[in-house]
C-alpha cells in the first residue's frame, strides 16, 4: 500500500500544525481522553473525504469526522454559503426573524415525516435530546424517560445519563429518572433468540414489560436512535422500530427518535426511520443537516407538542439557537445533497460497495465477526473467537488489540471511527467508489493484525 504524502501542503501549513501542537499540548483539555498520554492527531488541510496531516501525509476518511461530514470537507457551495452570510448579518438573537433559520426550518420540517412540522433549533445533538426531553416532560406531564442501553445521546447531563454505554457510569445516574431497557441487537442477542423475528418479538415483550413494571402513568419519553450509531450501527430488523411506535402510543409515552447521527442521508433516506415509514413524536437531529460545517442541532416537533406551547411558554432557550452561519450552512447543505442526488448516493455505495466489500473481508479474515449496516453507514464487530463471538476489545473499553488495528489503519493512510471492538465505516456520502475501494484494500490489510489475535 502506498501512502501519498501531498506537494499540496506548503510549509506553512506544516509550520503551523507544528505550532498547532505544541499549543494543543500546552493548553487544551480533551474530550474523553487522559490528558497526559492523550496524542492527538494534527490537521492543517481537509477536502472532499481526505485529510493531512503536518507532514504533508494523505489520509482517506472512512469516519466522516464524528460521522458528520455527510457532504464531505470544504463543500464550495457551503463554504460559500457561510462566507455570504457572515458578510451580511453574522450573528442575530433567536427571537428575531432571520432569514436563513426560517429556510432551514421549512427544508428540514419539509423533509420530516408528515405532520412533524416544526423546528426548534439547539448548538449540537445532546442538547437537542435534552430540549426534546424537557418538552416530552411539559407535554406528558410525567417525568421519566426510558432509553435502550448499548445507545448513545450525548455528553451533557441528562444526554449522557440516557445514553445506554458504560460512559454514563461516571456521572450522576440517579437524579434523572432514566431506566434503560434491552435493546433489540441480534447479533448478541440478550433473549437467546436464534431469528431476527424471535429478537423483535422479544424485544418488544421486554421493552413492554419494563414499562409495565415502571408504571405508565410515570413515564414521559422514549429515546431511542433509529439506527444505533456509536454504539455499533445495528440496524433494527423489520417490525422493530413500528412495535415501538405502537407500544408508545398504547401507553401515552412520547417517542423520541435520536437522528443526531443517523439522519440527513446518512441510511440514504433524510430521516432513518423512513426506511420503515414510521412517525415519532419528536426526531432530533444535528451532525448532517449542516455536515458540521457550523454547530447546529434541533428537534422536529409534531403537532400534537406543538399545541402543547401554542398559548404556553416554552421554558428553555439558547443564545445561538438558528444561529445564521449555522443554518445558512444547512440551507446550503440540504440543497447540494438535493442536487447532488447525495442520498441515492449512500444507498448505492452501501449496496454495491461498501456491503459488498466488507462481505468479503468477513470472508478472508475470521476476526471479523459481524457486517452489518446500509447506506454509508456500516459497522464490523471484530472477534477472537466467532462460536463464543469474545469481543477484541471487552464491551466498554479499548483494547492493545485494537489499538494495533487502528493504527495499522493510519500508518496505510485510513482514518476511521472505532468503539470498543468495533470499526465503523462511515464515510461521506459523496466518496468517490475509487477512494472507498481503496480505503477498503486498507482496511483488508489493517485486518490481518486483528486475526493474529484469533
Ligand atoms: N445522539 C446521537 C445518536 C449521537 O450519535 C450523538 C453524537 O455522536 C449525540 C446524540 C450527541 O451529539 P453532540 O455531540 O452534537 O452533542
């Protein structure tokens, strides 16, 4: 495999990224890392699904950043977009009108299953969940929420409480009135069943006893990812997400789905629970609908929430909610992907090269356990044993193992998004089928080093 290391870069970039370093080192306090062994990776350049480093080396993006950059890096038309709206009004308070938050709310709302009509717009995806959360509670009248564990919501407060993965154990889980219940992942199956029909049986004969059991009359929300992202893109088998919709209205429960990751054309449909055409309550959103180019989050509201607030003060805000550079970005996004078929574009990817592709790497090498997603938006579980399916990484945590994986990965020129034992391969939807192939070859040779653990 050969690794580009690019004339493109000039030696200011790199002296700057050097620069960039030492600073980071000195002064910057990271995101879920140890601080002191914590080596992050420097960036002065960005385009389309590559990225470089201050050596001048080429990286494809298999990871889309934080599974975000759906349109991929330093879209003309975004960046153009942004850079008329900071010359004419940069910043606006949310009571004011402003033009491109009023078009984001009618493209977004436009894109939403019927009857989801209107936007409240937040900074990112935790504070979309918390605001959905506070709404479901002032419409319901009830206070808890229940969420699957195995999920991910975000890493403020309440978010990171309702997330379901062992990163919530380090804060305060008692003051929220979450319970968590068994999701529906049939890969390790927590209900023994042997069939994706007995999983979503089950599933939802769990989930229905758990609410059961905690007393409908006390229970808010349900907050659930349509499609699980961070916590191992398992897509739900069919009759799942519709068993939950109706379990939900049955007992007056507010469905939440979380589309922070799996929404704007990331499946290949807008919204991920278009692929079985069912209609939450509330759907938050943030990552996609602007590729990240500027923080922007928000929770569609159906009409019901929304009569709710009609005549009632909604009590909750931020400063930068429909921030102009934000949702002109999404303006801008959602239009290139309209006119870049960007959607049909991750479906075929995901169908004819990226599932495909990954198929195959199961077939020559045994420590890849499961394959599983659609769309750009796949996941594969590596094992070291495929019978008793004994995780590379135990659930919750790294492992040398994979950290050898991973870097293989970044010594060939691959980077990628991974969890505990899993790899995900989440590139932009608009990847060229030459860079995901190529990614791929690297990716074929990265896994060698995870069989030798087999
Ligand atoms: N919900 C889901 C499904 C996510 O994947 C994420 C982030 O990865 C979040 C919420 C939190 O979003 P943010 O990091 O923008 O707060």
């Amino acid at each position: 495999m050969t690794v580009t290391h690019s004339s493109e870069v000039t030696d200011a970039q790199r002296a700057e990224g050097k620069r960039a370093y030492e600073l980071d080192r000195q002064h910057v306090f990271h995101s879920w890392a140890a601080q002191e062994p914590f080596n992050p990776m420097t960036v002065v350049k960005t385009q389309d699904s590559f990225m470089w480093d201050e050596t001048g080396k080429r990286y494809i993006d298999f990871s889309s950043q934080m599974v975000n950059t759906n349109i991929g890096h330093q879209h003309p038309k975004v960046v153009a977009a942004i850079q008329e709206q900071a010359a004419t009004i940069a910043t606006i308070a949310p009571a004011h009108v402003s033009a491109p938050r009023s078009e984001a709310a009618r493209l977004i709302a436009g894109r939403a299953p019927q009857g989801m009509d209107y936007v409240f717009f937040t900074n990112g995806g935790a504070d979309a969940n918390e605001h959905a959360i506070r709404m479901a509670r002032l419409h319901t009248g009830k206070t808890k929420v229940l969420s699957a564990y195995r999920s991910y919501h975000g890493g403020t407060h309440l978010a990171v409480n309702v997330t379901g993965d062992p990163r919530r154990f380090a804060s305060d889980t008692a003051s929220t009135g979450t319970v968590h219940f068994l999701p529906c992942y049939p890969y390790r199956s927590y209900f023994h069943a042997e069939t994706e029909e007995q999983e979503v049986a089950r599933a939802l004969e769990n989930l229905e006893n758990t609410i059961v059991l905690e007393g409908p009359s006390t229970i808010a929300a349900l907050i659930l990812e349509s499609v699980p992202g961070t916590a191992g893109i398992y897509v739900p088998p069919p009759g799942y997400l519709a068993g939950v919709r109706e379990l939900t209205k049955k007992y007056g429960i507010v469905f939440i789905a979380d589309e922070v990751m799996s929404g704007f054309g990331r499946t290949g449909e807008w919204f991920a629970v278009d692929h079985w055409d069912v209609t939450p309550d509330l759907i938050t959103f943030a990552k996609g609908v602007n590729s990240g180019y500027v923080p922007l989050g928000g929770v569609v509201i159906n009409e019901a929430i929304y009569d709710t607030f009609r005549n009632r003060v909604y009590p909750g805000g931020l400063t930068y909610s429909g921030h102009p550079l934000a949702t002109a970005a999404a303006v801008a996004t959602i239009n290139a992907m309209e006119d870049e078929g960007m959607n049909a574009n991750a479906t075929r990817l995901g169908n004819e090269v990226i599932g495909p592709g990954l198929q195959r790497l199961q077939e020559a090498h045994p420590s890849v356990g499961d394959v599983r997603g659609l769309g750009c938006f796949w996941a594969i579980e590596l094992v070291t044993n495929r019978e008793t399916k004994e995780p590379l990484a135990p659930y919750g945590s790294s492992s040398e193992a994979m950290g050898k994986v991973i870097a293989k990965c970044k010594e060939l020129g691959l980077i990628v998004f991974a969890n505990f034992n899993r790899i995900h391969v989440v590139p932009p939807l608009n990847t060229d089928d030459e860079v995901v192939t190529e990614g791929l070859a690297i990716l074929d040779e990265a896994l060698s080093v995870a069989d030798q653990y087999y």
